[in-house]
C-alpha cells in the first residue's frame, strides 16, 4: 500500500466547473503514472454516464468512478479533494444528485489481483469523520498521509487489534 | 441453497467490495451455510437472472430481471442495512418460514440461527 498511494496520485484544491473535467484531471494523474492506458479516461466518463457512482454519505458527498478492466495497465487509486464540490448522480439512483466534494477514481484490473486497500475503502467512508478529515488536507503529501493512515486504522479494525 | 446474484456497473468493484458485508449480514440473521453468492455485472443481470433467487444491485438494471430485485446502496453508504435485510430475509425465505421483524442488534438475530456450518 505504501507506493500505491503517493502523493503525485493527489489533486489538492481541485477546481473543476463540472464532473467531466474533474474526472479528465484525475485520469490524467493515472495515465502519467502509467497505471492506465490513454483510452481510460474516455471509458471511465462514458461508464459514468450509464453507471453512476456518487454517494451521499452524510459528512459529504463523494464519488468512486471506475471504468473496465481493458483500460487499465496496474491498480491504483487517484484522489481529488474539490475546492467546489461538482455534482454527480448517485449510484443505483440516477435521479439523485449529489455533490462530491471528494472523488476517488479507481484503476481496478481484475477482481482476482484487487489490492486490500481498495476494499478497504468503504470502510473509510462509513467511518464518520474520516471524509472531512481528508477533504481539509492542504497538500497532496498531506492527504497522502492521511488516506494511508485511515486504511490502517481501518484495516487494524477489522482484525480486532488497534494502537492505544 | 437459495443463490444470490450480486452486481453492480462492471462487476469489478463494488460487488465485490460489498460481498463481505452482505454476507456477514445475512449471517448475523441466523443464514449461513444456507446462500450462496454470485457477482456480476448489471448488463448481464436480466440473462442470469433466471438461475437465482434474488438479485442485489447497486445499480440500474438494463433489462428484465427473472428473480426478486434488492437495491444494495445501503450496504455501500452503511445505512438503513436493517430495512434492506429485513427486505433480503422476507425473498430468500419467502416459501414458508415466518421470519419476525427484527428490530434489535445482530447478536439478538442469533437466535434464528438454524444451520450453522462453517465455512
């Protein structure tokens, strides 16, 4: 996990005008760090479009785009904490908006070779607090850190051991 | 042995992220040993549909589905999980059994158990 989640992989105090250009900077970030092919990110704009994946979680709305498993070279995870958030469609509810101020892009291969830590992601955001305390980083180092840590604490949870 | 299919957009991500969870919840209802679970992806969902029980989806659906559909969201966002299991339980046990509401935490659920085979 400690290389998958790099700085370069962040975009702090995005400013996108809609959720197509920030979905283009994010999968911008994969594609120079040759995570995806070039075709990603048509393909994760196209998918969003017919599946939607924005959440409203309670502290915040987010989104999880992704596209199929063809456009992507190695798993990965881009992070976009918006300066204004941009709205999505909720997933499963298209008719829902929901303005997300934090978008994770995923660069997902193969449900077989799927890192622990994407998984671990819901766990993330079902923990509350954790979303707002990513979104006021004010550094790609900084949200780096943060994310890394709160999969750990996470990811401790879960075997029933923890720090303190 | 009652077969769920669950899917979402491609199959890839979020089925599979929330297979763990829904499983620990139809266990804490006292069903384990008694389901199995298949992913997928929404567009081929209404083909496959015939072959199980009960479809969870977390998103929409492009066709026809043979089997009782569940909307999933709530296992993604962590809320309202015991309406949508309330909904689950009432398909998947559907011929017979009378399960009760169940308002309470899980550990009270235990009670219902009745096949307890690890796996």
């Amino acid at each position: 996990m400690e290389e998958d989640i790099r700085p370069e992989l962040f975009a702090v105090g995005m400013k996108a005008d809609c959720a197509q250009e920030a979905l283009d900077c994010l999968a911008e970030l994969l594609y120079r760090q040759g995570l995806v092919r070039e075709s990603f990110a048509e393909a994760v704009k196209a998918r969003e479009r017919r599946y939607s994946t924005g959440l409203a979680f309670p502290e915040m709305g987010i989104a999880i785009p992704h596209a199929d498993a063809e456009h992507v070279i190695r798993p990965g995870l881009a992070v976009g904490i918006l300066k204004e958030p941009v709205e999505f469609r909720h997933m499963g509810m298209p008719e829902v908006s929901v303005e997300a101020g934090l978008i994770f892009m995923l660069a997902i291969r193969d449900e077989e070779e799927q890192p622990e830590y994407l998984a671990n992601l819901l766990d993330v955001f079902q923990t509350e607090g954790n979303l707002t305390k990513l979104a006021s980083c004010r550094s790609a180092e900084e949200a780096a850190g943060c994310l890394k840590r709160l999969l750990q604490t996470t990811g401790q949870c879960d075997k029933g051991g923890g720090e303190e | 042995m009652k077969k769920i299919l669950l899917v979402c957009g491609s199959g890839l991500y979020t089925s599979r992220a929330l297979s763990q969870r829904v499983s620990k919840a139809l266990d804490d209802r006292g069903l384990r040993g008694t389901y199995e679970i298949t992913l997928g992806k929404a567009a081929d969902a209404g083909e496959e549909s015939g072959d199980f029980d009960l479809c969870i989806t977390t998103t929409t659906l492009d066709g026809e589905c043979a089997c009782p559909v569940v909307n999933g969201a709530s296992f993604l966002l962590g809320r309202d999980i015991r309406q949508t299991m309330d909904r689950i339980v009432e398909i998947l046990m559907g011929d017979g059994e009378n399960l009760q509401d169940t308002e309470e935490s899980p550990e009270k659920n235990a009670q219902y158990s009745q096949n307890d085979s690890d796996e």
